[in-house]
C-alpha cells in the first residue's frame, strides 16, 4: 500500500475543487464516523432528526445549484445493518439536496472492488481506507489513467444495477 493522506486540506481540496462530478461508491457495512456517534444513538432511539448533516447538505445544494453533480452508490446486504438502516433514513435529505444516493445489494455487486472510493471529474480517485474498527485512516490518490478508466467502469456498472433511493427505501425501510 502507498503512503495513506491523512483526511485534512487535501482531503477538501478534493471536493472544493472538482469542476463537474464527484462520485461515491461505498461497500462497507458500517463507517465508524465520530459526528455519526449521537446522532445513530437518536436514530435507534427513534429520533431521525437531520440537523447533523445540515453542512453537508448546504454544500451539496450550493454545488449542485452552481451545475455540479454528486452520486452515490450504497452496496448493502440484507437484512440491513443498523447503519445501513440509519444511512437508507438520512438519504432522502441528501437526495433532496441535490445528491443522488441509490442501492445495490451486494448479491448484485459481486465483481465491484471491495474498497470504497471517490471519484473525481472522472479522473481523479481517492481510494479509501478503513482500519479494524471501521474508522477512515486516510486515502489513496489515483490519477494513473489505467487505473482511473477501470474506476470509472465500475461506477458506471454499479450505477446501472442500482435502485433509486426511493424505490429501495419503499421495499426495505420498515
């Protein structure tokens, strides 16, 4: 493995930066995410209240109005986990941001990595990585075109399999 950047400016640069798409795929069952840690207590004790995410949000909309595209594919397994119970929940305010979250069960994602990754512009990719504890460790930049272009393959297969979040939400959120 290269050396891991640490999740900081360049990290942000990322997002700050890109001109056109930014692209999600995540295949995890669970991210150890600090600011995730109260509001998953809440959402298990019933609460779903979205005013954790609202920077986020207020970012993908200001992009989004400025012409830029978010997308995300969320590989899960059934029965959903806890958080993917929780991320499913909270989707619907990221969709209606701007950012088009949809589903893939993992029974359909069989040749998809095992890592997740952003995807830049189609060109630039931040390879993710996870400790024991689910816990992001840092990323991996890729900019060598060989790899990019196999990047952007499984984008666009994971994509064509995945079922809106709203379709998805209507067969699995109970």
């Amino acid at each position: 493995m290269t050396d891991l950047i640490p999740i900081g400016p360049e990290w942000r640069n990322l997002f700050e930066t890109f001109e056109h798409t930014a692209f999600r795929l995540e295949v995890r069952e669970a991210y150890n995410v600090p600011s995730e840690h109260e509001p998953m207590r809440r959402f298990l004790a019933g609460d779903a209240n979205p005013d954790w995410l609202s920077d986020w949000l207020v970012d993908i909309r200001k992009d989004t109005d400025d012409g830029k595209v978010y997308r995300r594919v969320r590989v899960v397994s059934l029965p959903l986990s806890d958080y993917s119970r929780f991320g499913l929940a909270f989707s619907n305010y990221n969709n209606d941001a701007g950012e088009d979250i949809r589903y893939l069960l993992r029974d359909n994602a069989n040749e998809l990595p095992t890592f997740d990754y952003w995807l830049f512009d189609s060109r630039t990719a931040a390879k993710m990585h996870f400790g024991d504890q689910d816990n992001l460790l840092g990323f991996e930049l890729i900019e060598e075109p060989a790899v990019v272009v196999e990047l952007n393959y499984w984008r666009d297969a994971a994509w064509h399999r995945a079922m809106t979040r709203d379709e998805f939400a209507s067969q699995h959120l109970k």
